[in-house]
C-alpha cells in the first residue's frame, strides 16, 4: 500500500503535500538541532511529539548511553514525556504525530503502538541506519500495512539525505555504537 512520489517519500496513505511540506521542515529542523544532542553525549536520533494544531507536546533525543538504559531511544523517551505530560497512558485522543530523524526500531514501533500517537514521520529508512552505523534495527514484516489497520498513518524517507550525513557524521567521530554482544 506504499505510494511513491518524485522525493522518493513512501506512505501508508495517498500523499498529502500539506502534511508531507510540514514534515519536510519539522524533520530538517530535527536532523541540524540532532547535531547539538550528539555532542552533548545523547544517540544519533531525535524524535518530537506534535498535536493537530502543530504544539510541541515533547521533544527528546536518544540516551541509551548517557542514561544507561537500553530503550531510551528517542521515540520512547518523548512518548514517556508526552503522557506524563498529559496525565496520561492514553495519548489517542490527542491526535498526536511523532516526527523521528530515523525509521523508529522494532521496540519503538511497538512503543508507539500502544501508546495512541495517529501518525509517525521518519527521516532515514533502517536499512540505511544499519549500513551506516551497524546498529540493528530488529524485523519489521510488513508495518506499514500493519500500522495502517489500526489507523496509524506513517509517511517514511523524509530528508533522508540531510539525515543520513548527520549519522556518518556520528560513525566518523567515533561516538559509541551500543548495542549487546552476539
Ligand atoms: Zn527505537
């Protein structure tokens, strides 16, 4: 059910310009201010919550390293932000959509699952996070179409460039690749 069109931006919907301009800007934003968080110490990937009006609900980078916790991915870190900003473990009536600089993993597309966000927008696809850094972004059959039955819209491959240079970026520095031992 993916759609594709000239920037190579894929969907679970037909394209919608309007949504795809906004997650255009949202996403570059993301990416430069991604480079601030890395020097910092925090993981090469940065997520933000936003409702249907377009307000920050929550913003939060990686720190699996810094905070010492293994699911700290950007994506759970602003899902635990937003509901307990909230007040919430339901965050569905909210209309809210994630924007991430990366295809969220396999932990946190299950993150975001059960947590009632409607939409997901996502820079640099796995398969290019996995040849670039080595991080392994876990089995994923078919997600879209999955995400789509439970009325969740995702648009994919946003930026993409931009993004994929702030992760060399990150391997040329040496910053750490975390992940268990196999
Ligand atoms: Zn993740």
């Amino acid at each position: 059910m993916q759609t594709k069109n000239k920037t190579s931006v894929i969907a679970n919907e037909k394209i919608d310009n309007k949504k795809l301009a906004n997650a255009e800007k949202i996403i570059l934003n993301l990416q430069q201010e991604l480079k601030k968080y890395i020097k910092k110490g925090h993981g090469p990937f940065l997520a933000a919550i936003y409702d249907s009006k377009g307000n920050l609900v929550a913003k939060t980078a990686n720190s699996v390293v810094n905070k010492t916790c293994s699911h700290n991915h950007a994506e759970m870190n602003a899902i635990k932000l937003a509901e307990k900003k909230l007040g919430t473990y339901d965050l569905s009536k909210y209309n809210l959509s994630i924007y991430v600089t990366a295809e969220p993993c396999m932990m946190c597309l299950g993150g975001i699952m059960w947590s009632g966000i409607k939409s997901v927008y996502y820079g640099v696809p796995s398969e290019r996070v996995t040849k670039i850094t080595g991080f392994d972004e876990g089995f994923k059959p078919n997600w879209f179409n999955e995400f789509k039955k439970r009325g969740i819209t995702v648009y994919g491959q946003i930026e993409q460039s931009a993004g994929e240079t702030v992760l060399k970026d990150y391997v040329a520095n040496k910053h750490t690749i975390y992940k268990p031992t196999r």
